[in-house]
C-alpha cells in the first residue's frame, strides 16, 4: 500500500506566474482535500473533492482551483501567484468525503513565490 | 477562519515527563481528530474521538472530550525526543479545522 505523494518538493516562482502542484491520493481513497499551511500556523482548508467533484470549498480566492482524476490523483492550481502564497501546501487522502475519516496526509510542497 | 485551537503555544519537558495540550472549539461537533507534525512535514493521525466518547487512548496517548465546555485534552505519558513535534486538534465538517498547534519539544 503507497502512501500519499506530492510533487514537486519545493517550488520557487516569481509573483504574477502559475503554479501546479500534484498529489497522488492513498491507495482506495476517492477524497482528496488540500491545505495551505503558512510558516507557524495550522493547515487550512482549500478545498475537497470526492469522485472527481468538489465537495466544498474553503476561503480562497478563485484563482485556486483543483482538479481530480479519476484515478483519484489531483492537482492544484494557482493563478496570478503572490507573495502571500509562499506556504507548505498539503494534501491528504481519505476513504470518503466527510470530517469522520482519519486523513492521511503528503508531505507537501513548499511553495517560495518572489 | 480556525476551529480548533491549542493552548499552551509551546512546551517544554524533559524526556519521561508528560506532556498535557489543551483544544477548545467554537461549534458543535460530530468528531474531533489530533494530528502530529514533524518539522514541517506532512501531518500524521493520531486519534479520532467522537462526541459521545469521552475518553480514548492509544499506546501513550490519552485523548479527553468534553462537549459542554467545548474542548479537548491531549496527553502524552513518558514522552521521548520523538515526541518533538508539533500538534493540532482539528474539528471536523466535510472538512478538517485546524488550529495553529501546540510546538512540544522534549529535552533528553
């Protein structure tokens, strides 16, 4: 059994470029949820899909937008990049959608934007 | 904006100490999970306790619930250096809420 995977490692762009980052969910999982986690502070949540649909969306701007497919891998995407969004970006798999299921968690990418 | 969130900020004992961190939430909820953070790296589950549980344990962990006060306990027994980390509640919708965690660090 794999466990999550994100690539790349680490990430340097400069502000105003695009960015994806890619996430390969654990095996059997069909959720996916990804996190923005700035330096001294807890993950938050962007967004979730389950079956290659949204499921829910946290506070952030529409430039961040996601994708999953049906092998349940997924990406992010982030458009017209700031400065504010140099952070650890993590994403984690479940068996299903919904705050009952343990999440299994990537070890993220670390996201520099200059 | 965050669910959960920790208290103390940091701590620091000496190895075989316990280590006691504190959760409180504004909402209800239906379950509430800790997870441990290791340098910036990804999270790692803990336990899940629901709300109609009070008590939970695995291995050295000890997870208290009180839902008429709204908060958590995470207790740690004997802890080692590898207990150095960082630790979150967070309470749960279709999402996970995080608060901004509990750094420990355990001094050999």
């Amino acid at each position: 059994e794999t466990g999550v995977t994100q690539s790349p490692t680490h990430l340097i762009k400069t502000r105003g470029q695009q960015v994806t980052l890619r996430c390969s969910s654990q095996s059997g999982h069909n959720t996916v949820s990804w996190y923005q986690q700035a330096l001294g502070q807890g993950p938050q949540f962007i967004f979730q899909y389950y079956r290659e649909e949204e499921n829910g969306r946290g506070n952030f701007p529409p430039r961040f937008s996601g994708l999953q497919f049906p092998n349940y891998s997924s990406e992010l995407n982030v458009n017209a990049l700031e400065l504010d969004d140099s952070a650890l970006y993590l994403c984690a798999s479940s068996l299903a959608a919904g705050g009952a299921y343990e999440q299994y968690f990537g070890p993220g990418t670390r996201l520099t934007v200059t | 904006s965050q669910q959960g969130e920790e208290d103390p900020q940091a701590l620091s004992i000496q190895e075989g100490e316990n280590a006691t961190m504190n959760c409180s939430y504004k909402t209800s909820i239906n379950n509430l999970q800790w997870y441990r953070q290791n340098s910036g790296r990804g999270l790692v589950h803990l336990i899940l306790i629901r709300s109609n549980e009070r008590e939970k344990h695995s291995g050295r962990l000890r997870v208290t619930l009180d839902t008429s006060k709204k908060s958590s306990s995470l207790l740690i027994t004997a802890s080692r250096a590898a207990d150095t980390a960082s630790y979150f509640c967070a309470t749960d919708d279709y999402k996970l809420s995080f608060g901004a965690g509990t750094t420990v660090t355990v001094r050999a």
